[in-house]
C-alpha cells in the first residue's frame, strides 16, 4: 500500500511541478515574443491574464469534477491538455496562436493543483498530512522560484520556444507514467452541474481576476478595472447565494463556518501574494533600475528557491508534531524582517544581500504555506475536502492577483509622481514604497497568526 501511495504521490507532485514551473517561464519572456509578433506589451501581458483567467474559472469547477470522475480520468484528461496546450504553444506562428495554446494549457493546470491537494488529503490520515503536504510545498514553492532562472538560462542561449520545448517531453513523460499507474482513491458521487453556478462563478472569480491583474498596468481608478471588479463582485454575490441553496453546491461555502479554514485560508493566500509580489519587485529592481538580465534575476531569486525546497519537507514533519501556530508565527517573523529590510534599497545594493534577503522571505514562506493549508484541511470533515481545495487554490489566486496589483500600482504612482529625479530613481523610490506594502501585510499575517491553535486536534 505504502509503495503504491508513494507513486501516486510522486505522479501528482511531477504533474504539479510542471504546471506550476510553466507560469512562471514566460514572465520574462515576454519582450522576445513581442518583438517576434511585432505586437505591444498590453497585448503581450494577456499570455499572463489569459492564463490566470482561465484558472480562475476552472478551479472552482474541480470540486465537483472530483466528486463526479474518477481522478485518474481527471489527472489524465488535464495532462492532456497541458501538453496539447506545450506543443501548440511551442510552434505557434501567429500570437492569437500562443494565446489559444495558454488557455488550452491553463485548461490542464487549472485542473492539476486541487486535484493533487485533494487525492494526497484524501490517502492520509491527519497525523501524517503535515510531512506528505510538504513535499507538495516544495513543488509549489521551488518551481516558481526557479522558473525565472531556468528561464533567463533559456533565453540567452536559445529562443522563447524553447521553453515550451523544455516543458513538453517532461508533461508527456508524467502524462504516460499516470496513464499506466495512477490510482483512484477518491470517491464518486451522483450530481449535475448546475449552468447558472457556471456563468456566476466564471464572471464572478473571472471578473475579480481580470480587474486585479490589469490594475498594476492601468491603475486602479480607471474604467477598464472598475467595472469587472464590479461585475465579478455582483456575479460572486449571487454565485455565492445560489451554492448556499442548492443541495448539492458546486463549491461549498459552508468551509468557513470553520474559523481555522476560514484563518489558515486568509494567512496562506496573503503569504503566496507577498512570494509573488517579492519575486515580481525583485525583478523590477534588478532588470528596470540596475538594468542587469534575467539571468542575474533567477540567480537572484535561486538560493531562495533552494531553501524553500529543502525547508518544505522539514516544515511538514514538524507541523505534525507542534502544529501550525509555531511556524506561521516564526514564518511572518522572517517575511516581516525580510520586507523591512528591502524598504532600504539602493542603487548600490549587493545582489548577495538581495539574494540573503530573498532566501530570508522564502525560508518563511516555507515555514507557512504548506503547513496551513493542510492546518485548514484537517479541521474540514473528509466529504469537504475537495471544496476545501478548490476554494483555498481560487481564493490564493484572487490574493495573489489583488495584492501584485496593488503593489504594482504603488510603484508605479511613485514612479510617475518623481519623474523629475530621472526614471531609474523614481522606480527605486517606488519599488521601496510597495516594499514599505509587503512589510505591512506581512506585520497583518503576524498578527493574525496568534489566532491558530497550537496544535489541532486530530
């Protein structure tokens, strides 16, 4: 039994390793595919939005695609997709091509995540949880991480598409192994999918997500981000009353009649926000004010990915003996000092401090993600937990695209207000200033971190 857990888990973690590392290898792709397209970067950011929006609209939609199909048929059909989604991507001629191929690829991944989280959930008795979600944690943290680096790496030597090249044979690869070994452990049940909980859901989460994600570049006071923040609050609204009438909802609200879930959810989507918001600052600083290159950026941004993989594991065997409270408190500790000390920043800052920095924020954002999560889990009854899944992975997606905007659009209002300094210092200013942000949110998860217990029940 223990070998065959064992290769299911290791063909969801794989399969989420590459769907997460596919996200963040185009980030800094983008001026080469915009110059191959002769296209803008409004038009180049949607590879981005698209790709977000299409996630937001199916995660949602997997807790009751989990309790309706077997999860072998489930992993394989998002495998399918994703690699359908690589390849297209790969050879794409023309950009309305590429943007075909991220929403097809999005299809998969949008599917891989909750479906990992739930299938691991569901194989695991609480006691043991803690150390196999840590292993999940150093996917979802070091392939994000390093994603930049391999990507920088990619770069330099070849062309854009060959980073659909270097993600392709490894999807197929996962997708042939789950196809001769996966398992079903999750439970099927009876149920129609309700088409008006569709539509609500992909306008209310799709509505939010578009509105956040184009916020950083427009600004949040202008027309374009109202009203699909206002569409998607009023479709989330009505989405979120229908589920609370209908006997069997397809997303279950009642997860956070539970204050641990409901705590656990708020601290690990504020703490995924603050790791892609770091990364995406980092960035900035590095390529826009020191004017060094993608590479310089992912070895950067390395060391902390590498202390995020080695720490998850760990973090995960010491969460199911202390529990969660312990570590979120000494998590936020780390990410408080680590944005505080980045308010700081300068023309002439080391890229090994920035690199110790970073690699401070990670070690704490290992000590939290994860653990959380499975914190959040185990206080839901097994019947929930795919409803737990879904809405924690949307509701950290939402968290993540609200505070990058925000932290985008607080840089770039500093930036446009101290123009007359010269361009390279008024984005200093400004990334200083959205830093000064991430210090505060991260005081906000201490805070709200006393509230855990110490040790959940099992």
């Amino acid at each position: 039994m223990n070998d065959k857990r064992n290769l299911i888990v290791a063909i969801l973690l794989s399969a989420a390793f590459v769907s997460i590392l596919n996200q963040t290898l185009l980030l800094i792709a983008m001026p080469p595919i915009m110059e191959d397209f002769k296209i803008d970067a409004n038009l180049a950011q949607w590879l981005t939005t698209v790709y977000l929006l299409t996630n937001g609209i199916l995660i949602p939609i997997t807790a009751f695609l989990i309790g309706r199909f077997s999860n072998r048929l489930l992993l394989i059909v998002a495998l399918t997709l994703f690699s359908v989604g690589t390849f297209l991507g790969a050879f794409a001629p023309s950009f309305p091509v590429l943007l075909i191929a991220r929403i097809i690829q999005a299809s998969g991944a949008g599917i891989i995540m909750p479906l990992m989280q739930t299938i691991i959930l569901t194989m695991y008795p609480k006691e043991k949880r803690g150390s196999i979600m840590g292993f999940a944690g150093l996917v979802t943290g070091f392939a994000p991480a390093v994603g930049p680096t391999l990507a920088g790496w990619i770069l330099d030597h070849l062309t854009w598409r060959h980073l659909f090249f270097t993600v392709l044979p490894v999807s197929v690869i996962v997708l042939t192994v789950a196809t001769i070994f996966m398992k079903n452990v999750t439970t099927k049940k009876e149920g129609q999918l309700d088409s008006l909980s569709i539509v609500f859901s992909s306008f209310g989460w799709g509505g939010l997500l578009y509105g956040f994600s184009i916020a950083g570049a427009v600004g949040f006071l202008t027309i374009q981000v109202w009203i699909p923040l206002a569409v998607g609050s009023i479709m989330l609204v009505l989405f979120i009353r229908r589920q609370l009438h209908l006997p069997q909802p397809m997303l279950e609200f009642r997860v956070f009649q539970s204050t641990i879930f409901t705590i656990t959810t708020i601290l690990s989507s504020v703490v995924y926000a603050l790791m892609i918001g770091t990364q995406i600052l980092l960035t900035f600083y590095i390529q826009n004010v020191r004017q060094l290159t993608a590479l310089e950026t992912g070895l950067v941004l390395l060391m902390g990915a590498l202390v995020m993989g080695i720490m998850s594991p760990i973090t995960g065997k010491v969460f199911d003996k202390v529990g969660g409270k312990g570590l979120a408190l000494v998590g936020f500790t780390c990410i408080l000092l680590g944005s505080s000390v980045l308010i700081g920043l300068s023309m002439n800052t080391s890229l090994w401090l920035l690199a110790l920095l970073f690699t401070t924020i990670s070690f704490g954002i290992s000590m939290i993600m994860m653990p959380l999560t499975t914190a959040g889990m185990n206080a839901l009854p097994l019947a929930l937990m795919a409803h737990g899944t879904a809405m924690n992975s949307t509701l950290r997606m939402v968290g993540g695209a609200l505070v990058t905007a925000l932290l985008v659009t607080i840089m770039s209002t500093v930036t446009t207000l101290q123009l007359e300094m010269g361009t390279a210092n008024a984005m200093l200013n400004g990334i200083r200033s959205a830093f000064f942000a991430t210090t505060i949110l991260s005081m906000i998860g201490l805070i709200l971190s006393f509230l855990l217990e110490k040790k959940n029940a099992s």
